[in-house]
C-alpha cells in the first residue's frame, strides 16, 4: 500500500489523523510537536525533555528530512511562538516489531534544546496503565476527514476515553500486546487518524499513550484505535538520555 502520511497497510489497517474534534485553544498542548517533510505534517510527537521527542517507531522514515516543529498551533502560518529543530540523533525502541506494530516508540534527540516556555514545554510519561473509562485527551494535525483526506491549519483536540484490554483485543482479534492500548468513544465520529501517528493520548496530565493504529476508516462507532503504552516503557527513555552518544546515529 502507500506509504507516507497514512501508512496503509494490505488488509485495510493503517496508521494514523482526528476526526470530529475541535480546534485546541492555542497554548493549551505545550508538549505537541509536529514533524514536517517539505512543509507538510508527517507525524505529531511530544516534547518530554528540552532535547528529547517521543513519537512512534513507524514515523522513521526518511528522518533526516524531517523538521521538528514545537510551539506551533497553525501550521499554515508563521508563528511567533514557533522554534524549529532538526533531528540529531534518533533511537527506535530495541523491542519495536513493525508486523505486530509493538512497541511502537521512538525517541528523537534534538540538535538543540527547546526554549521552554508557555507555548513550549515538556510533558512527564504516565507512570501508571490507564484504568478503563480514563477521560483523555488526543491531539494533533491529522485528517479531520475518513477515508479521504483534509487536513487542518489548526491544532485539533478530542476527548476519548480508555477501553479496557477485553475489549481491545475482541476488536483487534487477538492482535493487541500489553505494550498497547486502545482509547475512543462508544458512538464513534471521535478518533485519532493519519498524520496524527506518533502525537500524545495524555490522562491525568501526563503522556498516556502514543498515537500508532488502527482500522483503516477512523471514528467508527465502538472502534477504538490503539495507543502505545507509555507506562509499560517509561524506564526506556530514560536509558537512553543517559547513554552515550549511540548506535542511531544519522548518517549525513
């Protein structure tokens, strides 16, 4: 299948954009990051130190020409609040299946520190897994649209809620790992989608889960699409900040 802003793949999955939610209010997502190739979005991520962006393993495609953008809200506008880095290091996590879509993170290191701010500022990882019926939050620039494909200026938010593993995996067929969750609402028409992939799920104020798949229509009724889970890799990150300079170099 095509590969780029929604990775689909044979047998109607694809990674992921929101549908049915509503512009954020500007400042209101400090953490957000999005990643640009040529200008356009590729994958959201979050800022969890001044260096470091978690987003997903299956946005590291071509990385090296991706522009990592944080304090942005319209993304077809210049901003004053906006700072750019690009990427100088990035680490895909040891365990990541991309059959299985398991243990979808990546950390990327940035080629500078982000000025932290009210616009810009990190996020702590969820230390806990989510309880079912958890109320959070997701957001990005993704397609608002499924299955065509419009994709927003502005920042969008939605509300969803955390499914238990039961159900998760009665809708995924037996396809979901400890390391994955799912979040939605039971009448559908919410959900994350294409060009969201990588971005933050975060609960209780804190990054919950990481934006990975799901059915290849977003936002139908009793649907929900599945997160990678935060609190089952949160001593990960932490290893690899404090490595020495690693294996994932980019090769210029």
């Amino acid at each position: 299948g095509s590969l780029g802003l929604g990775w689909h793949f044979n047998g109607g999955w694809s990674f992921t954009r929101i549908i049915g939610g509503r512009d954020c209010r500007n400042g209101s997502r400090p953490y957000q990051v999005a990643l640009l190739r040529n200008g356009r979005i590729y994958c959201g991520g979050s800022l969890i130190a001044p260096k470091w962006v978690l987003t997903a393993a299956h946005c590291s495609r071509r990385i090296s020409s991706l522009r990592v953008h944080l304090g942005d809200y319209n993304l077809w506008m210049k901003e004053p609040t906006e700072q750019i880095r690009r990427i100088r290091n990035f680490f895909v996590h040891p365990e990541y299946n991309l059959r299985l879509r398991d243990n979808d993170f990546m950390l990327l290191e940035l080629d500078k520190p982000a000025l932290l701010n009210s616009y810009v500022n990190t996020i702590n990882l969820a230390t806990r897994c989510p309880s079912p019926g958890t109320r959070c939050s997701v957001s990005g620039w993704g397609t608002i649209e499924s299955p065509q494909r419009q994709f927003p200026a502005i920042m969008q938010c939605a509300d969803l809620y955390s499914v238990s593993q039961t159900r998760c995996q009665a809708t995924y067929r037996g396809r979901i790992t400890e390391n994955m969750f799912c979040a939605g609402v039971e009448q559908g028409g919410l959900s994350s989608c294409k060009g969201d992939s990588g971005g933050p799920l975060v609960c209780n104020g804190q990054l919950q889960g990481v934006v990975s798949w799901g059915k290849s229509v977003c936002a139908l009724p009793g649907q929900p699409r599945v997160y990678a889970n935060v609190c089952k890799a949160v001593q990960w990150p932490e290893r690899c900040e404090n490595k020495e300079e690693s294996l994932w170099h980019l090769r210029d």
